[in-house]
C-alpha cells in the first residue's frame, strides 16, 4: 500500500510517497518555490507559487494513486507574513486532496518529534534520522532544504501509523485485495 506523506510550506513542500509493504520512500521531491520578484504584489507571486505546489501535488497523486495521505500541519509561524504563507500553502493541500477524495491524518511539529525521534524537543536532524530508520531512503536529498522537507513528510508517516484514518485505509486497502478488488 502507498502512503503520501506531505509537509506543507510555501517556500519548500516535502513529499514522500512511502511503500508500506517494503518500508522504503519510493518517491520524494522537494517543491521549492520562489516568488517572482517581477510582480508588483506579494500576494501575487505567492498565488503563482500556490497554483505550481498544486500543479506538482495533482501530478503525484495521479501518478502513485496512494490510499491515504499523513501530514505535519502546524499550527502557526513566527511572523504574520510567515503564518500567512504557511496558511496559503496548506489551503493548497486541502483543495488537492478534497479534489481527490483522499483521506489524510495530521500530525503537529511537537507530535511528530515525539513519535519519530521520542522527544519533543527533538532536532531536525534527529527526526530525520528516526524517520529513515522507519522507511529507507536511497538516495539522501543532497540539499538541506529538501533534506528537512522529506524527513517531516517521511516522518508525519511514521508519526500517523496507528492514527484511525490510516488503519482505517490499511485494513480496506488490505480487503479490497483479498475480494479481487482495485488495489491501490
């Protein structure tokens, strides 16, 4: 079964799209976007950077077709312009995901921390680390953008594992193959 793992950001958005079965990434990219500095509004360029997260995120659910989708959703920023950046971005996501009728679970930054790297204090690198001991990565993002964008969304997979949305697909995933059905 094929598992989306997304972690929203307007300026670097981590997917993975996670092999349950065999435990590894099949699939990861990093969306980096960048304003187009040419546009006279702010709010414009970051419209366009939108519509091209949505565009990525549409080709990849149409290519991997995943059962479910688990994802980090914080709650806030430390500025206004961030929290209204990170707010777009994740509008982005629930439209997408709406559009295709797919589950998803959440999990927040410090949940994710806790239940990948068992603290909630725990470093990026730290929660990277748990994240690939769970589902193996061949090759590493060579950047530390998309390093860190990867791992969370590899890490909202390993952190949603027994979330009831995700069991809840496993199981249906796991029938629908037992009667002959689409698998996913």
């Amino acid at each position: 079964m094929l598992i989306l793992g997304i972690d929203p950001s307007l300026a670097a958005t981590g997917i993975a799209v996670i092999d349950t079965a065999g435990h590894v990434v099949v699939h990861s990219m990093c969306i980096q976007t960048k304003p187009n500095k040419r546009m006279a509004l702010k709010s414009e360029a970051n419209f366009d950077r939108a519509i091209q997260i949505a565009q990525e995120l549409c080709t990849i659910i149409e290519d991997w077709n995943p059962a479910v989708v688990c994802m980090e959703l914080p709650a806030g920023s430390q500025s206004a312009v961030a929290a209204s950046a990170l707010s777009l971005a994740k509008g982005v996501v629930a439209g997408v995901l709406a559009t295709h009728g797919l589950a998803y679970a959440t999990v927040t930054p410090t949940e994710l921390k806790k239940k990948v790297a068992g603290s909630n204090t725990a470093s990026k690198e730290d929660v990277q680390n748990g994240a690939f001991s769970v589902y193996a990565l061949d090759p590493m993002p060579t950047t530390k953008v998309a390093r860190e964008a990867i791992g969370d969304a590899v890490g909202a997979c390993v952190a949603c594992r027994n979330n009831p949305v995700v069991l809840a697909s496993v199981e249906a995933h796991h029938e629908s193959r037992s009667t002959g059905g689409d698998s996913c």
